[in-house]
C-alpha cells in the first residue's frame, strides 16, 4: 500500500487549498446574514459528521473492528459540540462554540498539519474523507466567531478544562478496556508533537506532558485572541464643548 509523509508536495498543497477555501468561505460568510451563517454551520456540521459516517462505512468493509474508529478523538467531539453549538443559544452556546474555538480547532488544525492517517494512500477516499472532516470542524468554530457568537475571554479560561474533565475519564476507561488510543491518552501518533512530549516525559509522565501541553496551547489562543480583540477595538470618540 502506498503512503504518504508529512509535508510531502500532495500535503503541502492541499494544506494551501484547505487554507484559501477557509479564508474565501469566511468572506462569504462576513456578508451573509445571522441567520443563513447559522444554517450553513448547521449543515455543514452535518455533512462533516455524514463524512465521518462514510468514512467508517468503508473501514468496516476494509475489516476493521468498530472499537477501533468510534467518533471519540478530540476532532471527532468537535463534529458533535458544532452541532450542538449550531441549535443552541444563550449561554450553552457561548459554551460550546468557545470550546470548539480555542480547544478543538486547534487540536484539528493540529490533526492535519500532522496527520495519523499517513499510513493510507494521499488520494485513497478515507484520507480525502480524514481532510474534508477535519477542515469543516476548523471552519465552522470560525464562522461562530465571525458571527459574533463566541466572545473569547480569559475568565473562560476553566471552559476547555471542565469539558476535558466530563469526556476524558470515559474515553481514558474505553482505551484500556479495548486496547484503543482515542485522545492519544495511550501513546503518541508518530512525528507529531505529541511525540515530542512523549520523548522528553517518558511514558509515566505522558498524561502530564498532555496537560500541559493543552494549557500552553490554551496560553497561546487566549492571548492571540486578546490581542486581536484589543486592535479590534474602535477608539471611542472624545466628547468635548465647543468654546
């Protein structure tokens, strides 16, 4: 079976085309209406999840066992907590769709800059499957923030926490118990980062590695978000009398 490797020319450029449709699709999205932005976040977190569906169709035709490719990876969450985010308001929304900005997109983004499914050929369907899923999951956290539906704040800095907190107990139980390694909670994907954690922690301290290595990245997007917001902010205009 042929593979591919990180950052070969095939991954470089569907890098690129995965970069301009988000940025030509927020256009589209920046002069649509409140209401079509949501449908359309709405539907496409649909079709990301039909896409994750297919995906699965053709695993179990290929002979793989269902354990093996449960939707319970971060990214995978993420096609839920985008449709849950879709249909809700209020403050469940404002929940959701922080967590899916600052916590799960970056883990997507992550996931195709170093993809676990270079074992695959680039051009196979479940690899083109792996990329449209993924893409969609950073796009409509995006969409969300375009739309004014997510305020990103450091007060909410706990949110990523107590969501890992309520999912990651469950998953870990599932790892151990299928012989499975959804959330990489067992052992790190091969020429990631998370192997570069895992080298310098050692396996003992790999859980650790990941805590911090998700408050670090959390660090990171709060304070870029931070700064966006304060250069985004209109100077108020001076009031004053006339003498």
């Amino acid at each position: 079976m042929t593979t591919f490797t990180h950052f070969c020319p095939e991954h470089i450029g569907m890098l690129v085309f995965i970069a301009a449709a988000t940025a030509a699709g927020l256009l589209l999205v920046r002069r649509s209406s409140e209401k079509a932005a949501l449908r359309a976040a709405l539907g496409l977190s649909i079709a990301a999840l039909a896409g994750e569906l297919v995906q699965d169709v053709l695993l179990v035709r290929e002979g793989y066992n269902v354990p093996e490719f449960l939707p319970l990876h971060l990214c995978n969450l993420g096609l839920f907590v985008n449709i849950l985010a879709s249909v809700t308001r209020g403050r469940v929304r404002a929940f959701l769709a922080e967590v899916s900005l600052v916590l799960i997109l970056p883990g997507s983004v992550g996931a195709l800059l170093f993809p676990d499914w270079t074992y695959r050929p680039f051009w196979s369907p479940v690899s083109m499957l792996c990329f449209f899923t993924h893409s969609l999951i950073v796009f409509v956290p995006l969409v969300f923030l375009v739309k004014d539906k997510v305020h990103v704040s450091f007060k909410h800095f706990w949110y990523s926490y107590l969501f890992l907190a309520l999912v990651t107990p469950p998953i870990y139980f599932i790892d151990r118990r299928f012989g499975v390694n959804y959330f990489f909670l067992m052992y790190p994907t091969k020429d990631s980062p998370l192997e570069w954690i895992f080298d310098i922690t050692g396996e003992k301290l790999y859980p650790a590695g990941l805590i911090f290595l998700v408050t670090v990245m959390l660090l990171i997007v709060y304070s870029v978000c931070f700064v966006i917001g304060k250069l985004s902010k209109k100077p108020s205009p001076k009031s004053g009398h006339k003498k």
